[in-house]
C-alpha cells in the first residue's frame, strides 16, 4: 500500500489515535485498524470515491469514527491531505494543497 501523510494530517491521525486510547482502552487500536483497512481500500481503488474538490481532491468516510480521510492520486499511490473530522471546520485543509 503506497501512501504519504502531509505533515499536519500525520498529525492529526496520531492526535485520533490517542483521543479514542483516551476515552476507551483499546479504541485508539480500533481505529487504527479501519484506518488501514480504509487506507488499503484506497490504495486499490483511489478513483472510487467522489471528487470533493476538483481537480483531484476525494474523501472517504470512516464507519465506525466520525472522521474522513482527505486525500488526491498521486504517482504510485496517493497522499492523505487530511484525517478529518465531518462535522467541524470543514475544508481547512485547502491551505495544504
């Protein structure tokens, strides 16, 4: 699986991860586990989602967490622009584009 985190959506990812560790022992792993397997999903498939923002920009939703992962195509893979909550600030990761 071939993917890059912009710095501040590493961030946030590790930010998630301990969150959800915070409030319930063993949901920081829960997450971490959809996230890979969301991750692998986009891997495979990077066009399957809907453009959010053109030209390339797509997300896609957690199941079990009230998050998305931002991300584009890129050569080789794709970059996660974002792990982003679907409910605050919406599209303050354009500054990252």
């Amino acid at each position: 699986m071939n993917y890059s985190f912009h710095p501040a959506a590493e961030a946030e990812f590790l930010e998630s991860v301990g969150y959800y560790e915070s409030k319930v022992p063993g949901l920081g792993d829960a997450f971490i586990e959809e996230f890979e397997a969301l991750a692998k999903l986009l891997a495979d498939s990077p066009k399957a989602r809907q453009i959010e923002l053109q030209p390339d920009i797509r997300r896609a939703s957690f199941h079990r967490f009230p998050l998305s992962i931002i991300y584009r195509e890129m050569p080789g893979g794709f970059q996660i622009l974002a792990v982003a909550h679907d409910r605050r600030r919406p599209q303050y990761w354009l500054g990252r584009l």
